[in-house]
C-alpha cells in the first residue's frame, strides 16, 4: 500500500524560506482497489462542500496573531474556500474535497522566525492555495529569481509578479521503504506586495489543474483579484 503526495513550494531568492505554499493530494492503493479517505460507500446525499480544517490559534496565539497584524492560516483558509471559488475557476458546479489552513514560521537558526500562515482548498479539476509571508523583502526586482518568464506587473495597485513553478510528486510507502520524488505537474503563481509601498512580506495565489495541463492565468488573475481585498489588514496596506 502507497501513498501519492504532490506539493507546491516555490522560492523568491532571499526569502526562499519565507514564501511557500504547498497542496497536499494522498492517494493509496491496496491490492487492485484503491482506499479513500473517508470511505468509499456510496450516499444519496448531496455531497458537502470541504469545511476549513487545522490552522485555528489558541486564545494566546490569536492574541499574538493580532498584536502583529498577521493573518492565521485559519483565517486565509476561510478566505480561500467562498463559496463561488469553484465559478471562479471556471468549473461551476464542482464541490471542494478538502479544505485547511496551517499555522507555519520559518527563518534561520537563532533569528526571528518569520510567519507564513497558508491555506489550500483542493477540487476535482483544480487546487489553489493562498498564503502570506510576513518577511523584509520587497516583490519589486524579485522577477529576476523567480526564473524564466517571470514577469512584473501592478495588480490591485501593488506590485506583482506572476510566475510559473512545478509541483514535486513524492512517492512513500508506509512499509518503510524509501520514497521517491519526481516532477509534478505546472502551476502558475502571482505574488503581491502586502502594501503598495512594497515595504516588505507578500500574499501569494497559486493555482494548478489536476490533469496535468497548464492554468489559464485568466483563471488565476480572475480568483486572485477577488482573493486579495478580502485577506484581513489587506485595506491597511493601501
């Protein structure tokens, strides 16, 4: 029995360990069946739509999360999973798997960690992430690293930059034995400045089709453009 995980992580340079957004797709197979999570015995309910899981703070941390004017992964995962995201994508109609936010910080040994909270609402024909990475670094000039096709742009009155990454496939078993990695399938990304003075962080949509083939960037430009404004604090940067 194996199980399939594809994720998304891309670098931006300086800040590699401070931008990441990341999907998660678990498949296993036994014998010449294949086990779901969740079960697989048929209903005649309506499916539900995914509700957001994981990423909610403790009182403590909420407290925190406010005092520094960060935004919990909780709190994106709810602003990724609206109700007309699968419209958006273009595939009405469709119902989300999953759902979840997470709560992560990253930076170097002995330094400040940095917060980069996430959220990722995964469908049959499509998954999307959103993130935030509260670092120093401006989007402007970050094109040149982000390789080749990169492009900057304005977008929402910031600067922005929309990209291509690849999803990495990594195979394990739960027999132990050692996992496998190979390439995924493409994903486009744009990234956004956290203000317009691009003084530093950043907010991140990154989209990719489960077939394989690549995003529209109508598709991604169209989700993220009703995204953005909606992120907590997101009006403060203006």
């Amino acid at each position: 029995m194996g199980d399939e995980i594809s994720t998304a992580a891309k670098s931006k340079g300086p800040s590699a360990w401070a931008q990441a957004s990341a999907a998660l797709v678990l498949v296993a197979a036994l014998g010449g069946g294949v086990w779901a999570l969740g079960g697989t015995t048929p209903s005649d309910r309506e499916p539900t739509p995914a509700a957001c899981s994981g990423g909610e703070p403790g009182k403590d941390a909420k407290k925190s999360a406010e005092s520094s004017r960060t935004v919990s992964g909780a709190r994106l995962c709810a602003v990724l999973n609206r109700s007309d995201l699968a419209e958006l994508l273009g595939t009405p109609g469709e119902i989300a798997k999953s759902a979840s936010g997470s709560d992560a910080s990253t930076g170097p040994a002995g330094a400040k960690e940095i917060a980069t909270p996430s959220a990722r609402v995964e469908f049959e024909s499509y998954t999307v992430t959103l993130s935030a990475s509260y670092d120093r670094f401006p989007v402007k000039g970050s094109a040149t690293l982000l390789g080749y096709g990169a492009q900057e742009r304005t977008f929402l009155g910031r600067p922005a930059v929309l990209y291509s990454q690849q999803t990495v496939s990594i195979g394990f078993r739960l027999d132990g034995s050692d996992a496998t990695t190979g390439p995924g399938v493409p994903a486009r990304a744009l990234t956004v400045a956290r203000d317009a003075k691009d003084g530093g962080g950043s907010y991140d949509v990154t989209v990719w089709r489960e077939d394989g083939r690549a995003p529209d960037d109508a598709v991604l430009l169209r989700v993220a453009e009703k995204l953005f404004p909606t992120i907590p604090g997101w009006a403060a940067g203006k």
